[in-house]
C-alpha cells in the first residue's frame, strides 16, 4: 500500500479509439449497436422479400431496401468514429500528460487542465493491450478514462499499475 505509479504520455488517435471501443462496448452504444444490427438483419429479410417474394421481384424495392441495409452497416463504424474524432479533438490539443496512480486514485495534469478522479467513482476497468481503461460504475452512460501502458517509465511498472487498479477495481 502507498505506492504510487507515474505515468507520462502524449495520447495518440488510437488509444483514444481502443478506449472508445471500450466504452461501446459496456455503455449505452451497446445497445444502440444492437439494435441497429437486428434492424438491418430485418431489412435483409425485407431484401429478400423484395427480391424473391411472393408476386415476383420488385426491383425498386429491393433497391431501397439495399440501401437501407447499406445504411445501416455503414452506421455503427461511423458511429465510432465520429467519438473517436470527438474525443480525439478535445484530448489531442492537450498535449502530454502526466498521470499519478496511487490507491487514492488518479491525477492527469495536462499544460491546460488538472483531473483527479478518486477510485469509488471509476469502479471497474478493462486491460487492453496497450492501456487501462477505467470506467465509471454506471451501466448506461459509461465514462472513460485511459492509462496507456506505454506511459510508464521501466516495463515492471506495468505491474505495479496493474495491481494498484486491481486493489481498488473491478475487473469487468
């Protein structure tokens, strides 16, 4: 107990893209991703109604309905996207960070902003390749925070990191 692990990193397009898909997939995009899977599954039956169903091909139909399902695959990549590019575009002009991670919680300081987010409020997280993913307790509106591996000085810091996050979280 005590120790504390400091981190110092510029965050890059992609962490903030591995931490996004992240969030989707525990927050309300879940669903939303869900749905939009099972409607376009029901406008390819639709499709194939257009095409195959009962009184012949309607051929304009089909193509409306083709493109609605084109629509809708082209959404949830769209959708993740445009978070990244968001996310990205507040994150990114702050240049580097520095992240204190101890078992109070963590402190990002940046050349424009200072953060400190005590554990209870970030109770899970996820291990990714590259970074920790905290995330907040709510099942819905899932907020995101991001400690890239990399920021870290010596490799064994990593595992120090991991277990101060595992001593104060809930791995999902």
């Amino acid at each position: 107990m005590g120790e504390r692990v400091e981190l110092v990193y510029t965050p890059t397009r992609a962490d903030v893209a591995d931490a996004v898909r992240v969030q989707m997939k525990y927050g309300s995009f879940r669903f939303l991703l869900r749905a939009l899977r099972i409607v376009a599954v029901l406008a390819a039956l639709v499709l194939v109604l257009e095409l195959f169903g009962p009184g012949g091909p309607k051929p304009g139909g089909a193509v409306r309905m083709a493109g609605f399902v084109l629509l809708l695959l082209a959404l949830a990549p769209a959708m993740r996207w445009l978070v990244v590019r968001q996310a990205y575009g507040l994150i990114g002009r702050q240049g580097e960070f520095r992240a204190s991670v101890d078992d109070e919680g963590v402190r990002w300081s940046t050349r424009d902003s200072e953060v400190v987010q005590r554990w209870p409020f970030m109770s899970r997280y996820v291990e990714t390749p590259t970074q920790f993913v905290l995330l907040t307790a709510d099942k819905g509106r899932v907020g995101v925070a991001a400690l890239p591996k990399r920021g870290v000085s010596d490799p064994a810091e990593v595992d120090r990191l991991r277990e101060i996050v595992d001593r104060n979280k809930g791995k999902v």
